[in-house]
C-alpha cells in the first residue's frame, strides 16, 4: 500500500512478503484489514469498546492539534486502556482469528492490523497513525531501540513480557544517553507507552508460549526536543542499554546497526 513504512525485513534474502518483515509503522492512508475482507466492527459494539476507539481517535485527534503534549497523549492512552475489559477487546477484535496465520518460527515479532470502524476514525482515516497486534513467542523479543517524531503505547492482550524502559536524556555522537524507569514484568492488561519525553527506549521479551500486545502509535510527531541523531526511515535507532551504568545511574547505550542488533538481542 502507497505510503506504507516497514521495519527492516529479518532475512535480506527473502521476499519482501516475509511475515517478519511486516513489522513497520503504518503511515498509509487505511490499516489493511487481516480479517480478509470480514466486517469485524459491523455488528453492534459493546460501549465500552464503542468509548475506547472512540477515546483513541480523540487523544489522536488531540496531539495532532497541539491541545495535549506527548505526555498528555501518554496518560489519555493508559487512562483509556485501563478501562477496557482486555479479554473483551481481545473477543471483540477476535484475535486467535487475526493471528491464526502467525507461525512463531523466528525469535522477532509477527504482526496483523485489525480494520477500525470507519464511523469511528472518521474521515482523516487511519493516515500516518496505527492500531497492531504483535505476537511472540516464549523468548521473542522487541529489540531495544528509541524513536525519533513518534509516540506509542503496548497493551498486553495476551501472555507476558518482560519490560525494560528508559527516559532519553540526551543523543550523544554514538550513543544515546539513557535513564533506567522500569524493569520487571508486564502482564495481561498491562500497559507502557513511549514518547520522545517520557520510556522513550523500549524492550520486550515474551515470557510465556505466547505473549501479544495491541499497538496504538502516532507518527510524524514534532520533535519535544533537538534531536542530535538521525532516526531510520522507520523512526528508529536500535540501541544496546545492557552496557555499565554511569556513576549517576544514566547508560551510555551504543548505537548498533540492524543486523548487529538481531545478533546480540534476537540470535
């Protein structure tokens, strides 16, 4: 689809339909429906998942015009998440269906967009922001990276995951200076979000034989602060937090290439 941005594929050499390479962020103008062309939002909606979408579109909504800032983005999306029954939502978007298609064969995520109710997105659709399912395996894992002009938030629909976070303090020449906020599991239910403000370095590893979050995430974000690194085309930088704190607590985490990111965090 025109406009559509992807993570890097896993295997250069496959094909550029490779399930794993569909890990991107979707800036097109409609999520592709999963579903293969199934209605999923054409009976009536339960109205607390009528209120969610609806919550979700108006905080987009929102830090598009400039009335919230990333943090209030954040703090709208974890309000709204905590409201919704997860196993509701799970039903109610029918997941096991949506992933039934996932072959859990690589240690990296696989991925399916549900299709929203276009009387909820309106008219602006579903450009240039994204709602993901992403499933793991039992040590699968998001590799550790910041992002550049993005916020998202990871909704844990199923299974558990350990969570690592960090606020970005500054960019460096080669590195990106990080401050340690959370460390310890994230179960069922669970939320974390990201903005360039606050969690802005995130990794995931699946701790059960199947573990999924629900994505919701914003692209083309005006930057909170002057950037001193070049984000990808996908508005990441992967980065390695697993080397010595400073004496103040902060990590100087190196910036390391795609492939020496799969090596060291996904081999």
């Amino acid at each position: 689809m025109a406009g559509r941005l992807y993570y890097p594929r896993m295997d250069q050499s496959k094909p550029a339909v490779d399930r794993r390479a569909l890990l991107g962020i979707a800036s097109g103008t409609l999520l592709v429906a999963a579903l293969a062309g199934r209605q999923l939002w054409a009976r009536e909606r339960p109205d607390v998942i009528k209120a969610w979408a609806k919550g979700v579109v108006a905080a987009k909504d929102e830090l598009r015009a400039g009335t919230i800032d990333v943090l209030g983005w954040q703090a709208a999306i974890e309000r709204l998440n905590a409201t919704v029954p997860v196993n509701e939502l799970a039903a109610y978007l029918d997941l096991d269906r949506l992933t039934a298609g996932f072959a859990y064969d690589s240690p990296l995520a696989e991925t399916a967009d549900p299709l929203l109710p276009a009387d909820i997105i309106g008219a602006a659709g579903m450009k240039r922001w994204f709602v993901r399912v992403f499933g793991l395996r039992k040590g699968g894992v998001v590799i550790p990276h910041v992002h550049n002009n993005m916020v998202s938030a990871h909704l844990v629909v199923d299974g558990r995951f350990h969570a690592r976070t960090h606020d970005r303090l500054r960019d460096l020449d080669n590195a990106v200076l990080l401050r340690p906020t959370r460390d310890g599991t994230l179960r069922k239910g669970e939320t974390i979000t990201m903005s360039d403000r606050h969690h802005n370095q995130h990794w995931l590893i699946a701790e059960t034989e199947r573990a999924m979050t629900l994505d919701v995430g914003i692209v083309a974000v005006p930057a909170s602060w002057e950037y001193g690194l070049k984000a990808n085309d996908y508005n990441m930088i992967y980065v390695d937090p697993t080397v010595a704190q400073e004496r103040d607590g902060s990590i100087a985490a190196p910036i390391l290439s795609w492939e020496a990111a799969q090596a060291k965090f996904a081999g």
